[in-house]
C-alpha cells in the first residue's frame, strides 16, 4: 500500500493484523481498523496487556481503530464512510483497499509466525 492509500481493516480480531498491515504501510497511509467485539470484550478475550500494546503501537501509527462494528452490515452507507472519516461521498478510488481479515493464529504474540 502506498503513503495517499485509504484502508479499511474489517474483522480483525485480536488487532494483530492491523499491527502487520500498517508496518508494511508507507507512511501517510490512512488505515482505519474495525473489529466485531467491543472494545472491553477484546480485552476479555485476548488479554489486557496483548490488546493495550496494540492499540498503542495502532496509536503511533495514526491508525483509527472501531469496536463493536458488524463488517457484514456496512455497506455504501453512512456508517461506512464515517469509517474513512476524510470522505464526503461515495466516490472511492482505485488506490483505496477495504480488507477483510481471514482469522490465522500466528504462533508470535503479535500475530505473526516466526518461522
């Protein structure tokens, strides 16, 4: 991806693999990043500590994170394009990425393998 590319992250469930996209992310990239749990259920689930480190290196990267959002409802709508925040209509183009996260459990506590 590249530093004027806007990127919605749907499904990610433990955050990891917004951690992995935005270090492979030129910088200036905007990257928003949802998950299905809240944002106290993933730090039920997945561990205070886990998600908190997260969230602060996300932070770092001016990635903006949502809780609680149903990928499978978003549509052109409102709700979507609050998502992305910078746009006023439903004009998106080619250098823009939605990505949906297909669940694979690294064994580095980041997420990602170390092999």
């Amino acid at each position: 991806f590249g530093s004027q590319d806007n990127i919605l992250i749907v499904g990610d469930g433990d955050l990891s693999f917004s951690c992995s996209i935005s270090n492979a992310t030129r910088r200036g990239a905007k990257i928003t990043s949802t998950t299905y749990l809240t944002a106290e259920e993933l730090l039920q689930v997945y561990g205070s500590s886990v998600i908190e480190r997260r969230l602060k290196l996300l932070r770092s990267r001016h990635v903006i994170v949502r809780n609680g959002v149903d990928a499978t409802r978003l549509g052109m709508s409102d709700c979507m394009l609050q998502l992305f925040e910078s746009k006023s209509s439903c004009e998106f183009s080619v250098r823009e990425a939605i990505v949906n996260n297909v669940i694979k459990k690294g064994d580095g506590d980041d997420g990602t393998s170390s092999s």
